[in-house]
C-alpha cells in the first residue's frame, strides 16, 4: 500500500483495479516496470463487474477458440498465483453444458475442447439423469462436461491479485490531451500522478472517462444475480456433487453451493442500461419471477427455495462480446482495456499478460482487441 502523501511517479498507472486491470498491473510489474494501480472504490468492490462471490471457469466457446485458449492459459495463470499466496481461491465443481439434439454450439464446443486437448466427457441423457438427478432435463438430449472447470472466488481473487502491486483508493478526472501524450492525471482529491504509460481498465466508467470515444461503443448493462437457499441437511446442490452448468440455449447459468454462499443462479441475457456510480442495486419482481418460472423447469426441488442473497452488477458489452484491448487514438502513451461483456473474469490473467506485452513492445496485436473493430449496433456473438 503507497501512501497517499507520497510523490505519485511511476512507469505505468493503471487505473481500475478490476479483474483486467488488478492482472495487468500484475504482469507489468513482473515485467520490471514500476506501477500504481489505483481505483475509486477498492478492489473487488460491490459496484465492479469483478465483484460479488463467485464467477465461473471455463474453457467452451462454440468454435471461439481464442477464447478457450485463452481461459486455458488464464487457469494456469491462476493457480500459480494461487501457489504463490498460499490461498485457493478456485473451486474445481466441473462445468457442464446443457446441449439440445441439434446444438451447434455445444457441438462446437466440443470440437474446440479436443482440439486444445482439454479434458472433458460427452454424457448422453440417460447418463445425465443418472448422474444429476437434482435436474429435469426437459428438451435437452445430452451434456458436455469440463471436470477440471470450476468457480473462481472473484472478490477474493481481484483482491489477491492487487495485493501484489502498490495501489492507492482514488478517483480520477477525465484525462485531457497534451499534444497527443499524457503526462499525468489528476485525482479528484486534487492529487497529481505523473507516468510514462496509462492504461485506463474501468470496466463500467470507461465510457464516463471518455464519453466522446467510447459512450457509442460501450454499454453498460444491469445484471441481476440470485442465490437460493438448499433444504437443510441436504447436500446433493453444493460443489463436488452437483457441477456449475450453462443452459446456453435458455441464456441461464448456475452454480452449486460454494461456501455456504446457496444455489447460484442468473439470467445471462443483456439488462437495460446502468449507471454503475448511481444505479440502484436491488433486483426486480420481474427478474425473480423469471427465476422462478426457469427453477420449475430445470430444478423443481429448488422452485419455491427461499432467496438468501440477492447482488445486481452489470457487463460493460462491446458490439460483439470481444474484448477492447488498444492503444487510444488521440494518446500514444494511454491504453484502454475493457468490454469484459459478461464473460471475461475468467480471462484477467491472459488480458494481463498480453496487454503487458503490447506495453512494453514485446507484444503483436490481435485484431479483434482493436477499437477499430468495434461498432455502435450491437450483435452479440461471444459467450
């Protein structure tokens, strides 16, 4: 922890301190440089998109392979900082997708999983309803298994990964351009933080910090999240009996019981606009009712479970679901790193390090991280 009354100069300040910009402060500083990682409400804070208890691990992306890859460097990533605390932060529940009898994405999810050399098993419904009988199965056919995928304790971990790197509890104002390069910033409290490198990872606030460049490329969604309570003395829905799932077709996903924490279950399509400074975190009758009528359908013994715990965040969406990963056209030193769309906690360690890369110039862009690619109308294509 720097103090606050400190000269604040360094080589990189990177601003949010969410999962994207906790790793990327991470892996700058394992490249040697000095950083400032700074944030105005903490890491792993109840208004960030990295915050809450718990967000899934897994490897499928349809035939995305870039992401698979990515999660699966990211897992490796994980567990040696993992290894290096000392503190597990990962729950290995496997991960298993509902696929219909035609289900070209799962079935892409597959191919993608072999061709990476992941493990996984291919269950058909006999073999479903004998091994996850906590389910009715309805319309779906077969099942697509990750063993080795799981819950990452998100909180937790952005917090582990801060740890790492000098960090301050500060807001910023939007920067403003000194002949196509930033010298410094300023904090709202009136505080002056001179670098050679900015990289601005805000999740949410991107388009608030700069509203002329991205408030038409990035919209911040709400997202509501529900946790039921299991019947007591019941174990069949907690972690190492009952896997995390994804109902893709049905835009659903859940985890099992993890610490105690219930029965974990969200609506993945996009929510109405939010604000993350101001937005009201409470869910609505209309979001429970949804839960409920889905909880018949797919898991009658938890249909009228009570709910214990209730969070609303939100996914910053790019056009597509890509990531933005770029340099910011009007300033050769600041970076952008952002549009995690819902998906992208479990890829903080890979968004690190290759944005760590493209820093220090040792990196070669991916065109689909470029801001040239992302466009105002919005078709989702990665999940």
């Amino acid at each position: 922890m720097v103090s606050y009354n400190s000269p604040m100069q360094c080589d990189v300040a990177v601003i949010g301190a969410g999962v994207f910009g906790a790793w990327t402060a991470y892996q700058l500083r394992l490249a040697g440089a000095s950083v400032l990682l700074l944030d105005a409400y903490g890491p792993g804070n109840s208004r960030a998109s990295s915050g809450g208890e718990t967000r899934i691990m897994r490897l499928g992306y349809g035939p995305d392979e870039i992401y698979s890859r990515s999660a699966q460097r990211s897992m490796v990533l994980w567990r040696q900082l993992f290894e290096k605390t000392g503190n597990n932060l990962f729950r290995k529940t496997g991960l298993l997708w509902l696929a219909r009898e035609r289900d070209a994405y799962c079935e892409a999810t597959l191919t993608t999983l072999q061709r990476i050399g992941a493990n996984y098993e291919r269950l058909d419904r006999e073999e479903l309803a004998r091994r996850f009988p906590q389910l009715a199965f309805g319309p779906i056919a077969w099942g697509l298994l990750e063993p080795d995928s799981g819950a990452l304790l998100a909180r937790r971990a952005v917090q582990a990964v801060a740890a790492q790197v000098d960090y301050i509890e500060a807001a910023i104002a939007s920067p403003k351009t000194q002949g196509g390069k930033l010298n410094s910033i300023q904090t709202t409290g009136g505080k002056e933080i001179a670098a050679q490198q900015f990289v601005f990872a805000c999740g949410p606030w991107l388009p608030k910090l700069f509203p002329d460049l991205l408030s038409k490329l990035i919209h911040v969604t709400r997202q509501e999240v529900f946790f039921l309570g299991v019947p007591p003395g019941d174990d069949s829905f907690n972690a190492g009996v009952l896997p995390a799932w994804i109902d893709f077709n049905d835009l659903v996903y859940s985890i099992p019981n993890v610490d105690g924490r219930g029965f974990k279950l969200a609506i993945d399509a996009h929510g109405p606009e939010f604000d993350p400074d101001r937005g009201e975190r409470v869910v609505t009758t209309s979001g429970l009712n949804a839960v409920r009528e889905y909880l018949a359908q797919r898991v009658p013994r938890l249909a009228n479970a009570p709910v214990i715990e209730t969070r609303v965040c939100q996914y910053e969406n790019t056009s597509n679901g890509d990531f933005l990963i770029d340099r910011h056209p009007a300033f050769e030193n600041v970076w952008l790193i952002g549009g995690g769309s819902g998906h992208g906690f479990k890829h903080g360690p890979t968004v690190g390090e290759y944005a760590a890369e493209l820093i220090t110039g040792r990196g070669t862009p991916e065109p689909r991280f470029s801001l040239a690619t992302k466009q105002r109308v919005r078709q989702r294509e990665v999940y």
